[in-house]
C-alpha cells in the first residue's frame, strides 16, 4: 500500500526560489567543527522542497542504466591485502547492539553490509516496497552527481544549505525556533530515547520517514533536520579555512580537496565532502547534529543508510525553466 503525500506530486516536484542574503552560518555554542559562527553572503538559488525519494532516483536509473557506488564489487587495486569476499558490493548499515556498548566506538552500530544499496536500505532481504516516498539512501558523493547531471541540477553548497534550512531564522538553534520540541510536538525524524540500543520511536519512525511528514520550514522545505544527511558539493574543512566563492563563479564549491582528507586517519586519503542536517539516528545523548549550524565530514566513496541528497539550480545553469517540474 502506497503512502499518502501531505501534498501533490507537482508541488513536490517543483523547486523553490530563496532569495539570496548574508546570513551568520555555524555555531559559537555546539559542536567544535560548527564554530567560528561567521557571517557569509548567498546568491540567490533554487531547491528541491525534499531529499531525492525512492521513486525519483528509480526514475533516473531506469532512464539511464545507472549503477551506484554500493552495487558495484570494490577494486582490489584500491584494497591491497583484502580477502576476495571483502571486495563484494556492500554498504554501511546501522545495527542495533543489544546491549550498552563503547561510545567512542562508532563500529560498535555500524557495520558493512553486502547487498545493502539504494534497493535494499537495510540488506539484500530488504527492499523499498511500500517506500517509494522514503528518501533514498546508500548514495555515495559520484551517485548524487550522476542524478544531478540527469536531472540538470548541481547539489548545494554548505552555505546554501545552511541559509535554507534555517528558513530566515538566522539566530535558531533549530530550523523551527529554540526548543526541540515546542509544546511537546515532534518536528523532525530523529532518535528518541538512548541512543544506540533504545529507540522510544515516539515520532513513529524507526528509520526513515516519508517526505512530508514533519511540518516545513518557513521556506516550504521539507526535511531539512533530521530523517537522512544531505551531500553538499563544499570540501570538508574548518570553517575558519574555507573561502566562500563569489556568486558569479561557476564552481560554487568552497574548500580544498587536498585539506579535506582526515587529520585521524594518515594513511587513508580519501577526500571528504560536508554533509548536512543529522539523520533519524541523531539524539539527544549523541550526535546532536539535528540543527542547520551542525555538520560532518563525509568520505566521498562511503554510502550509509542515513545519507541521502536534494538539489539546486543556480543562475548560471542554462536550463530552460528553473520554475518547472525536476526530472
């Protein structure tokens, strides 16, 4: 049985103009990579009102053939030492201890899982029956670009991102106002309870959420906090290093990918990108990252089953109407 959307399928194909602005993007008061709070100048942009869903990105792989990061066998070349059956198509997938765990130890709930993919969100006995108006997830940085080329649209910069999340609320911790749950009222996908072996589900999502279900900022955009992180096109970096292009350059990205690699891991050279907006998985007692100001770096061949993407137009994409339905 097909869900029912909180609107028509033409609204949410439509994209939504935000008028560009200077903004203060990041946060003095949380997480250390969100600081220094600085103010930055956005060109105006359109947006999709939602993640990329199931049924969209089926649209474009039937269109066009295409094959995600996730279903395809790792290089050996690029994993030198690898037993034969490490190199089979997988992605991460989010386990549940039974039991209270190290938290500094994220791979005590994450694991990697063959046969996970966009198809199958959470392995290959899962399927996205019934959840054509999921976000889709399992979606490495290429597979985002891939859609986007199709779809004649770019993916956001963290600074476009950020200033549309946070709905002409600049000084708001969240993208509703200051407290999380206003009058008791749930407004995001996110983890409630002790994270990661208690799940209260009082939102009434254990993973992912139709698109729709929480109330939209006040830009009309759905799902900007919570349900899945959202790709942004920016390298990964502090933000006191990265310098924000002017509006009239065609390569939007801000960063570098060579300082983008991370400082933890010397041997691993794998350039990251920042992802936004924190997942269902994001809770109170850990990653608090369900706010527009908060961040993370993520590595650009990694796919999970919390990470999806949504996309914009700018004034330099020669299209032939930004106002019109998206593919």
């Amino acid at each position: 049985m097909k869900q029912t959307l909180p609107f028509p399928l033409t609204q949410r194909d439509a994209m939504i103009w935000i008028s560009g602005s200077d903004f203060m993007m990041g946060s003095d008061h949380h997480y250390r990579e969100e600081a220094p709070a600085h103010r930055v100048s956005v060109c105006g942009f359109w947006i999709d009102p939602t993640p990329v869903t199931n049924a969209q990105f089926e649209r474009f792989v039937q269109d066009t053939g295409y094959v995600t990061l996730a279903e395809r066998p790792a290089n050996a070349a690029d994993c030198p030492g690898f037993k034969k059956e490490l190199l089979s198509p997988a992605s991460v997938v989010f386990v549940q201890p039974r039991h209270r765990v190290d938290m500094q130890n994220p791979y005590n709930w994450w694991s990697y899982v063959q046969g996970a993919d966009w198809r199958h969100p959470r392995g290959p006995e899962t399927s996205i029956k019934d959840l054509e108006t999921h976000p889709v997830v399992h979606i490495a940085y290429q597979d985002a670009e891939a859609y986007c080329r199709w779809a004649e649209k770019e993916l956001p910069t963290e600074a476009e991102w950020e200033f549309a999340a946070r709905g002409g609320l600049e000084a708001a911790i969240y993208a509703w106002g200051d407290e999380l749950e206003p009058g008791g009222k749930i407004m995001a996908n996110t983890w409630q309870g002790e994270f990661p072996i208690q799940n209260l589900v009082r939102d009434g999502f254990k993973w992912t959420s139709p698109i729709g279900s929480f109330p939209a900022n006040d830009y009309g955009l759905y799902d900007m906090i919570g349900n899945v992180w959202e790709w942004t096109c920016d390298w990964y970096q502090e933000h006191s290093k990265i310098v924000q292009p002017c509006c009239s350059t065609k390569d939007p990205t801000g960063g570098q990918r060579e300082k983008s690699y991370d400082p933890r891991t010397p041997n691993v050279r794998i350039p990251r990108r920042v992802m936004k907006g924190g997942s269902h998985l994001c809770a109170p007692n850990y990653c608090q990252r369900y706010r527009p100001a908060a961040r993370m770096g993520q590595a650009i061949d990694t796919s999970t089953c919390h990470l999806g993407f949504r996309c914009v137009r700018r004034e330099h994409q020669n299209t032939h109407s930004r106002s019109s339905r998206g593919r």
